[in-house]
C-alpha cells in the first residue's frame, strides 16, 4: 500500500507584504552601507552580534508573532516569514535572537504559564533574551529520546543533572530550553520534562566547541546537581516530548533549512563567469528552481504551523529537502567558480571559503538527515 505526504499550496503573498519586505530590505541595505555588519552564509548560526539583534527589535521585528500583550507585535506568521526572508538572503548577523524568536516565543505562548509568559517574552521581543536548546547530548546524537539528563524534584525544586552538546549561542545565553528525564517510563518518549533555565548559574558549567573555522557559537553544557525552582516547569511534567515534537516542527521547515547558503548564491550571480558563461546559467537556474519549490514547501509548512497543526513529518521532509539542496549550492558554485576560495579574499571567494567549512553541518544539526528520513519513511509507510 503507498501512502503520500501532502501539502496545501500557499496562494501569492498578500500585496501589504511587499511594502514589508521593501522596508526591511531598505533597513538592511542601509546597515551594510554603514558598514555595520558583513553579508555572511550561514549567519543565522554563526553571526552573533548582540547590537545588530536590538536595533532589529527596535524595528519590530523580532518576537513579531508574541501578541501585543506580551510586548510583541501581533503580527501574522506569514509577516515574520518575510522580514525571515530578508535576514537570510542578506546575511545578517541574527543568531543571537535566532532561537528564541523562532521556538521559544511560540513554545512559551503555547506551554507555559501566564508567569513565564510574563518573565520571558518582553525580553525576546526587545532582543534582549537569547536562548541555548538543551537536546542533544553525548553517545545520544539525534535521538532525543536517549537522553540521560535527570531532573529530580526536591522540596526547593529541580535538581538537574546531566550534560547537552552543540549547544548553540550558550555561551551568550541568558536562558536554556532543557530537555530532561523526570522519570522511568517503559514508553522511550515518556518520562520527560522540559524546563526553562536562567543563565548564568552556578552549577551550570559552559564549555566552547570550536569549528574547524576557528568559529565559537557550539557548546558543552554541563549541569552539576543544579538548582531550579519549581516554576522552571515548562509545561506538564511528563509532556516534554510532545512540547518538543512541536518546536521541532518551528526549528525544521523554516527558510534557513534552505537559505544558508543564499548569499553565496547571490554573490555567485554578479560574477562575470556567470555573465558570460551558459553553462554557470544554467546551473544557476537550477538552483533557483529547486530553491523555489523548497520555499513553496517552507511556507506551507508554516501555513500549517500558523493554523495550530503539528507537521513534525512534514517539516523532517522540508529540513531533509533543504539542508541537501544548501550543501549542493555550494558544491555547484564550487565547480564552476573562477577563483580559489579564500576567507581572507573578496567577498566572493570569502564567502565560498567560509561556505565550504560550514557545509558539513548542514544535513546534521536540528537532526540529521538519516534520522529525519526515518521519521518520514515511518509516516508514509
């Protein structure tokens, strides 16, 4: 028997949203020109400027979708999913924020209580508040429900211990999402709890990960017989598996599963081997026609979102779909550049140097590509 995936179609983008991304394209046209950040691949990981993050806030758009109420806009998803666009395509340097406005804003809104709503999502919309997620973890990989971490209720709380890895922004985190046993549970996906993690703390020991760019933003996180405080709770106790199944499904299908590599791209364009060259055309083509279909995708997946559905298998597709097509821009370009990557180059070859050192990471963070088909393959089948 064949079973299929499907996805509704997003219709053209309602007219209000082209004046939206004029203005945010004119913005960071205009921080470039001041000379105010450097377009970069990948920047959505590795770019962290904690400035950058408040002057974007200040223009309201982070923490876009948080209602008014909480300090937020009150604006659409498909709203964000542009002004989302735009970052990306520029190279901005957005990691700082990047996790607490993709995940943590709506898994506060949907999990927690009207007092970590309170505590937290003023500060995400201001770009004040950074979040780390605390998932994967040593000999456990992509499978989350391998997890070792314990959260052991006492009288005065939490007591956390454990250790997570590829952490990412931890180290200029002021809170951490924790995955963590809270008990036994014959069901692999019972048992677990999430809970929200002031930083720093004393018993919470960061450790840098360097990459083989000599680049910090992965981290060791080390809990040692931690105190939380019993409103760290996120959620019910028990829940953490579906609470995270659903962030999942925020942190996998958006546009930078696809678009990591778009600056790249876009240098690659204005060079005169493309210019003169049809067969460079026509990988270029290429390559913006599996981009838009990817981007159809990505919308509908955040349509989906938008509509209060839970698309985990659609958004592993999406991610599995995208991070392939990322690393095969940069190989594509590779092929056919002109010039030898060179990170202390013009932007071009620098951007194909960094580009190619970043690659590798593509189909493995947020759950590697082999575990994402699994998830796929266990859906349709």
């Amino acid at each position: 028997m064949e079973m299929s995936l499907t996805l509704s179609a997003v219709e053209s983008l309602p007219p209000q949203l082209s004046d939206l991304r004029a203005e945010v394209r004119a913005f960071l046209d205009h921080e470039v020109a001041e000379g105010r950040f450097v377009p970069e691949s990948d920047a959505w990981l590795s770019g962290i400027d904690l400035d950058f993050s408040r002057r974007l806030a200040d223009q309201g758009w982070v923490g876009m979708t948080i209602p008014t109420r909480y300090g937020g806009a009150g604006r659409s998803d498909l709203e964000r999913y542009v002004v989302t666009e735009e970052l990306l395509a520029a190279g901005a340097p957005v990691a700082a924020h990047w996790i607490a406005d993709r995940q943590m804003g709506p898994g506060i809104l949907r999990n927690g209580t009207e007092e970590q709503k309170i505590t937290y999502l003023p500060g995400i919309a201001r770009g004040e508040r950074y979040f780390g997620i605390g998932m994967s973890e040593p000999d456990a990989g992509s499978d989350l429900a391998a997890i070792r971490t314990r959260a052991r209720e006492t009288a005065d709380g939490w007591r956390i211990t454990g250790t997570k890895l590829w952490t990412s922004g931890a180290h200029i985190a002021t809170n951490m999402v924790l995955l963590a046993r809270t008990a036994p549970s014959d069901d692999r996906h019972g048992g677990l709890s999430q809970f929200l993690v002031d930083l720093p703390h004393p018993d919470v020991h960061i450790k840098p990960i360097i990459t083989i760019d000599g680049g910090h933003h992965f981290n060791e996180v080390v809990f040692d017989d931690a105190l939380l405080p019993g409103t760290a709770l996120l959620g019910k106790r028990g829940d953490g598996w579906r609470q995270v199944t659903q962030e999942l499904g925020n942190e996998r299908s958006g546009p930078e599963r696809i678009l990591s590599t778009l600056p790249l791209l876009r240098a690659w364009a204005r060079t005169d081997t493309v210019r003169t060259d049809p067969s460079a055309r026509a990988v270029l083509g290429a390559l913006v026609s599996r981009m838009a279909v990817l981007r159809q995708l990505s919308m509908s997946v955040a349509q989906e979102l938008a509509g209060g559905r839970n698309p985990t298998v659609e958004a592993a597709m999406v991610k599995d779909l995208g991070t392939v097509f990322e690393g095969d821009v940069v190989e594509a370009i590779r092929a056919h550049a002109d010039v030898e990557p060179d990170p202390g180059g013009d932007e071009f070859s620098s951007l194909l140097a960094k580009s190619i050192l970043h690659t590798p990471a593509f189909t493995l963070r947020g759950g590697t590509n082999e575990v994402l088909r699994s998830i796929v393959a266990k859906a349709v089948l």
